[in-house]
C-alpha cells in the first residue's frame, strides 16, 4: 500500500510541524513541506490532525499460552492498535513459563500469525534454566526478565547464586520485577493475621510497600554496578527509589534504567476506595505524594520511558475477596489517553509524551529502525483528533476480558487511524487483519 497523509501536524523528536508524509510499503519513504507524487496513492486528509509514531509498551502480559481465558495475544494486540499502541514486548510469566527457547520460539510463531502489532518476548529466569537462558539470541529477542519478586508458577527468582551468575554472564538487557519477597510474605501474614477476612484492596500498598520496593530495586542496581550489566527496572511506585537511577547522562550511555506505569501516574491509594481490586496490582499503586514526583522523574529523565504493564484477568476473578484475587490491569488500549489527560491538565507535553513512549523505548531497548518518524523507517504510526471526547463503554473496550477501571468516562483525544509497517490495521474502530505485525530486530 502506498498512503500520503496530506497537512498532518507531526510531532517528532522534540518538534511538532506540519507536513506532509509518503508511505510506501512498510516504510516512510518521505517527509516534506509539500510535494506531489506521479502514481496511484491513498491520500489521508490529516489537515488538524495530529501523527505520531507508534507508542512501543515494553512491558505486557497476553497471557497466552496457558492462560487465555483472560486474553490472547489475538486480543490484545487488537486493543494495543486501537489505543495507538504499534508495538509491544510481552512476559513470560504464562503457563507454562516462557523458560526454554523452544517455548519462546512458539509465542513468537502465534504473534507472527495472530498479532496485528509488532512484538518481541521476553526470556524469562528463573532458579534452574541458567544454561537455557544463555542460548537466548541477541538481534531478536528484546531481553531476560527476571521476577525479583512476586510472580505465578517457577518464575520467582530468590537464589542469589543464580543472580550473580546471571547479572555477570549475559550481555543481554535484564529487565526486572522489584519487590523484596521475603518481607511482602512477613507482612501479609502479618496483616492476615490481624485482620483477617476484612483486608481489602486499601491494605495492598501497606502489605507491599515503600520499603519492599527499594530494598529489591537497591539490589538490583548493585548488582549491575558490580557486573557492569544493562538493567531496566519495571514499574517504578516510589520517591524513594528515584535516588538509584541518574538523569547526569545521555540515554544512550546508560546502564541503568527504569520504567513508570501509567497507572502509577494516575491513581493513588486514595482510589482503593472507588475502585477496589480492580486496581490491585504488583507493585501497588501507593500514597498520592508519590505521584507528582514520578512524572516529575520522568520528565526530567531520570525515569527513562513508559508502559502499562497491561496485565488482564477476568471480573469474576477480580470480585473475589482481597485475599485470593490476581493482581493486574488491563491498560494497554489505553495508555495513550492516560498521557493525553495529564497533556490536558498541563503537566507533560506532546512531545514528551512521544519522547517517553516511543523514541526512548526504542533508544532503551536498541530496537532497529521503528520509534521515530524518519525517513526509511517502518511506518508504524498513529493519527489522532486531540479535540475529540469519547466515552469508553464495554462496546468499545477491546480487551478479551472486557472491562477496564476507565469503563463509563470520557476521555479527550482519539485515535483514528493505526499503521502497523505501513498498513492501516485500525480505521474508527474497524480493524484490518489481512497483514499481522513483525518481529522486531535490535542493534545490539
């Protein structure tokens, strides 16, 4: 397909200018003021509108194979381009876990046939496949995921052994879950014990809390110092954590970096109260102080990127009581609208908020040749109307679990259209599937 968005107002490394842009297959093959063309073109009237490139979510869960009663990756990929999500890197925490390179290689044979979105998946660590997860190729997996914390099945990672041969071993990106194990366990039982059946979503920030965090993620870090090891953390919840990480240097020369969720931007403890387990997750969403100075980190650098840690279950599994219900959110077609609120309220622009989910993400991971709007890179791009408002409704709620903790607001700001390496696979709500999404590559 060859497509020329005519008058778009693009917003692209740190500017934003009108322009207009020529796709021709999977590429972008050219940007300019104005300029005709001598063949046969889609031409997309983007005059007012807004074209980004792609948002790329480094950090997922599909939940396929094993567990897709709550999603597929099918779904979800669905939801991912209907939010402007272009591309995602998913777990391993499934069933079974990802943690042999053969049942990697299956996830990545149902994403080359079922996901509308690019993809890469994680290499998951765990107590006992060491020498499986040194054969995990460089140029085509995004990186090793390792569960320093609480996670399903044989992926919680607590002998400090394999840690230490791990972290100086690979050359691989680690990235990491952070939460101190042996004091969450303390703490719940604790709690259990003081109050039993009347725990609720209000105690998951205290059972997990400050602490808990740092005490993993100050590990972490400490680790890669000694080893000189590429670590990024996931899902940073607190102030305090902010000291383990540097905005002195350039992305491109860092070893260390960390990741915020756009729940942790949003929601506060304040919101159990409405909310309740539906946004109970690991690490839990914590007191409203830590809100305004995670954003602050992320603009500023020391927090490098942003995702969702999407992560789905069912209501009738989110209903059950505190105690036994999964942590988790279902996020990932919504995560650009997130942005777009806090970009309305004032407090990030449009430019970082492309800067922090896609140029970064793909300076952070080396991904080849997507992330930005450039010339002979793959045309994964989304187009948006920011001035209008819609309703997120179960109708349009794309997740296989079919609920989100957005169902019944508004939200200002749309995205109209999804190109995935150059084919409109989203259009208003109706989807393309007759071309599936790519495995990316990685200069490393």
């Amino acid at each position: 397909m060859t497509t020329i968005f005519r008058n778009a107002t693009l917003v692209n490394e740190g500017k934003i200018f009108t322009a207009d842009v020529l796709v021709k297959g999977e590429r972008i093959e050219r940007i300019d003021s104005s300029f005709e063309v001598q063949f046969n073109v889609q031409e997309v009237n983007a005059e007012g509108k807004y074209l980004i490139p792609g948002l790329i979510d480094d950090q997922v869960h599909f939940r396929e194979p094993g567990l897709t009663h709550k999603a597929e990756i099918y779904t979800e990929a669905r939801a991912a381009v209907a939010g402007g999500v272009t591309t995602f890197m998913e777990m391993p925490n499934v069933k079974p876990a990802t943690l042999t390179q053969e049942l990697l290689e299956e996830k990545y044979s149902i994403a080359a046939n079922k996901s509308l979105a690019n993809f890469s998946f994680y290499m998951g660590v765990s107590n006992d496949n060491f020498e499986e997860v040194m054969k995990t190729p460089l140029h085509n997996v995004c990186g090793l995921k390792i569960f320093m914390g609480s996670s399903t099945g044989n992926m919680l990672v607590d002998d400090t052994a394999i840690l230490e041969k791990v972290f100086s071993s690979t050359q691989h990106l680690i990235a990491t879950h952070c939460e101190h194990e042996p004091s969450v366990r303390q703490r719940k039982a604790e709690y259990e014990a003081k109050y039993g059946d009347k725990l609720d979503a209000s105690f998951h920030p205290i059972i997990r809390n400050e602490e808990v965090c740092f005490l993993s993620s100050s590990a972490a870090v400490a680790l890669a110092k000694k080893h000189n090891t590429r670590l990024h953390i996931l899902h940073i919840t607190t102030d305090e954590e902010l000291a383990l990480f540097t905005n002195k240097i350039p992305l491109s020369e860092k070893r260390i970096t960390a990741e915020v969720c756009v729940h942790h931007l949003l929601f506060s403890a304040d919101d159990y109260a409405q909310f309740g387990n539906k946004i109970k997750c690991n690490p839990a969403i914590k007191d409203k102080h830590h809100k305004p100075e995670l954003l602050k980190a992320l603009l500023d650098g020391t927090i490098d990127v942003f995702a969702t840690d999407h992560a789905p279950h069912t209501l009738e599994e989110k209903n059950e009581h505190y105690n036994t219900a999964p942590a988790g959110v279902p996020l990932v077609q919504h995560s650009l609208n997130v942005m777009l609120r806090l970009y309305d309220e004032g407090k990030i622009s449009l430019a970082q908020i492309v800067q922090k989910g896609c140029h970064a993400v793909a300076e952070c991971f080396k991904v080849k040749e997507r992330g930005y709007l450039r010339e002979g890179y793959f045309a994964d791009l989304a187009l948006l109307d920011l001035e209008k408002e819609w309703k997120v409704t179960r109708e349009n709620i794309y997740y296989k679990c079919g609920w989100s903790p957005f169902e019944g607001e508004t939200f200002k700001g749309k995205v109209l259209q999804t190109f995935v390496n150059g084919n409109c696979v989203y259009d208003n709500d109706v989807f393309n599937e007759t071309q599936k999404g790519q495995r990316l590559l990685f200069d490393k």
